[in-house]
C-alpha cells in the first residue's frame, strides 16, 4: 500500500475522499463527536483531520491489540453516553 489505511483513496466511490474521510462523513449525523484513535502514523493521518475531530493516540499501538484501541476511545465518552 505504501500509506495508512485511513489515508486511502475512495477512488471513484467518494471522489476527493480517503476512507477515513468518508467514515468521518457517514458518522457526522449521528452525534456531536468523533474521537479517532490513531496509532502507526498518527502525525500524519492528524494533520488530515478536521479542528473538530478528537484525537486520541495509542502511543503503545505496536504492542497492543484492536480492543485496547477501541478502549482508549470509549474511555474519553463519559458512562452515561
């Protein structure tokens, strides 16, 4: 591939979007806030994203596994959400 997953083109589906992009779009509707966990590249695939886009970093992404990911995000929602 050559660039982070969340980078990659759309292609013809959603011109002029990678698919981090269209997640980010599809997602919009349905609530006030996005938190996205980035790892492998986070620099890069951060200065993409939107002001409002919250970013959280699994600084550990090599030695960790999906789950832990998604805990970091959860973890920055408050219980009651």
């Amino acid at each position: 591939m050559g660039q982070p997953k969340a980078l990659l083109s759309t292609r013809g589906l959603l011109p002029g979007q990678t698919l981090l992009d269209a997640h980010l779009t599809a997602l919009a509707p349905y609530g006030q806030r996005c938190c996205v966990v980035l790892g492998a590249e986070a620099a890069r695939i951060r200065s993409t994203l939107g002001p409002k886009v919250e970013v959280v970093e699994n600084t550990n992404w090599e030695h960790t596994h999906l789950a832990d990911s998604i805990a970091l995000g959860l973890a920055t929602f408050p219980d009651d959400t």
